[in-house]
C-alpha cells in the first residue's frame, strides 16, 4: 500500500514478554484444570501469531508515559482474542480448518471442547486483566476501567455483536457504511480497546485516551480491510488459515465494493488519519506510527 513507510521497529522483546506471561497466566490459572477444554484453552493461547493487540497494550502504555511491566495485562487482552478465533472457526461460524499454520482448535479437541473452552476465556481475561492491573499497583477504579473496557470490546457492542452482523449479511449486499458497522465491532473494537487499556494503565489524560480510541478504531477498521484484500491476493500458506473464505461464504468485502486498489486507498487514509491524531497530541510514538503502518503493510 502506498503510506510512506517509517524504519522498522523490533517488537521481538516485547512478544516473548507477553508469551512468557501468557504461560504464567496458565500456570496460575490452570494448574488444577485437567481435560479436553483447559488442554484447548492452552492450545489456544499456544498459537503463534502477531501479537498486535498484547503490543498496541504496550506502545500505548510507554506512549502515555508507563514505565513499568505491562505484559502481564498485555496478555490478558490475548486471552480475549484467542477465544475470538477459537469461536470464529467453529462450523456453525466460519467452518475453518486451519489458524496460524495449524489445526484449529476443534479440529484438535472436538467442537464440544472448543465451545466451552472459548466461553471459559472470556472470564479468564478479566480476571486476569483485573489480577495484572492489581499488581501494578492500579487503583480500583483504574482496574474496574480496564475491565470494563476490555468487556465492552468483547461483547454484543463490540466482538460479539459484530460477529452476528457478519453471519446475518452472509450472501447480501452491503453497503460501505453497513460493512464498516460490522468490521469496527468485529475486528475494530478489541484493537480500539487494547491501545485504550495501555493509555489507562498508564494514567493517561482523558484527552490523550480518546485520541488512543480514535487511533485504535481507525487502524482497527484498516486491519480488517487488508484482511479482506489478503483473502483475494495471499494463499493458504502466506496467511496461515484457508484464503478465499470471503467468496466461499459470498461475504460482502472492502474489495467487493471498492475493487483492490480503492480498498488500499481506504486503508492508507485510516492510517493516515490515526497517526495524525496522535501526532497533534504530541503522543505518536515511532512505534505507534510503525504499528499503523504495519497493519495494512503485512503479508498475513
């Protein structure tokens, strides 16, 4: 896509610190948990995959002045999206075999098992999310904040609800403004929330997290969009799960509407419009410009 690109930045630091607090969360949580659903659950949370999310926790934090450990809260935000794609493969959803290079989860485990282990994660990020908060010593009110952000972006207003919006318009035509409804509630609302959880974690102006959300929904919307180019443009292997859903599912897409080179210009808009909120704001770190670049610039 055609944003100028900024200098890379090496997150590599940071993923092993949030896979290393991910098994410190199971540990803790899991320990006395045998059978096919906590084995899921670990599975799950085992999967290889970008870490934007857990990442956007920890720019927004350091961007908002944080100095400490995040990853731990950073992990908790992994939880939700992990159960997001458990869910997201289940047959009576999108019917996939395959997620980051591997067998799905209830392909592995069975539906039963990969059903009641989505469902099982959804608490287990808030308590977790509420547990990494306390011990970084937040106040209450701080941490019932995170919490309920992080709650909000799952549910009917946020991943959930998008998510049903997705299913019904399977086989319509949709429109721009009803596409972009479902993918800033599907895919938007959990990006938006986790660079708004770093900004809370880190005490941030009321001014400074609602320009966080701002950029968290615009890269949020531009991530979902290159999603749907990469459907029409990647193989299988490149993206790590089945490309060419979109049309198998006769799904209404960025690309359908706008052809492949609007849906990029769209895209690089977004981008551009995150970044220069945050760069009025005096906040746009490299690495927050890195990540908004690097949603529409990435090959999976």
């Amino acid at each position: 896509m055609s944003v100028p690109r900024v200098a890379p930045v090496d997150f590599s630091h940071d993923r092993a610190e949030v896979a290393r607090a991910i098994e410190q969360l199971m540990a803790r949580e899991l320990q006395d948990t045998k059978g096919p659903v906590a084995d899921a659950i670990r599975y799950a949370l085992r999967g290889e995959g970008k870490r934007l999310r857990a990442i956007l926790v920890i720019a927004g934090y350091r961007a908002a002045g944080g100095t400490g450990d995040v990853s731990a809260l950073a992990a908790a935000i992994e939880v939700v999206h992990a159960y997001s794609l458990v869910h997201d493969d289940l047959p009576c959803m999108d019917d996939d075999d395959m997620r980051r290079g591997r067998p799905t989860v209830h392909r592995v485990f069975g539906v039963p098992a990969a059903t009641a282990a989505g469902m099982a994660m959804v608490p287990l990020a808030a308590l977790s999310a509420d547990a990494a908060a306390e011990a970084m010593g937040l106040a209450p009110a701080v941490r019932g904040n995170i919490v309920r952000t992080l709650m909000r972006a799952s549910g009917a207003g946020g991943m959930i609800g998008g998510q049903l919006l997705d299913l019904e318009g399977e086989g319509l035509s949709l429109d721009l403004e009803q596409l972009e409804r479902i993918h800033r509630c599907k895919t938007g609302a959990l990006i938006e929330a986790s660079i708004r959880i770093g900004g809370l974690a880190a005490g941030a102006a009321p001014a400074i997290e609602e320009a966080f959300g701002r950029y968290g929904a615009s890269i949020g919307l531009a991530f979902q969009i290159a999603d749907d180019v990469l459907d029409i443009t990647a193989t299988t292997n490149q993206l790590g799960k089945t490309a060419g859903k979109d049309v198998q599912f006769r799904k209404s897409t960025y690309p359908a509407l706008l052809g492949i080179a609007g849906a990029e210009a769209r895209a690089d808009s977004l981008v551009r419009e995150a970044c220069l909120g945050l760069h009025e704001l005096g906040v746009l770190t490299p690495e927050l410009e890195f990540l908004a670049q690097f949603v529409v610039a990435r090959q999976s």
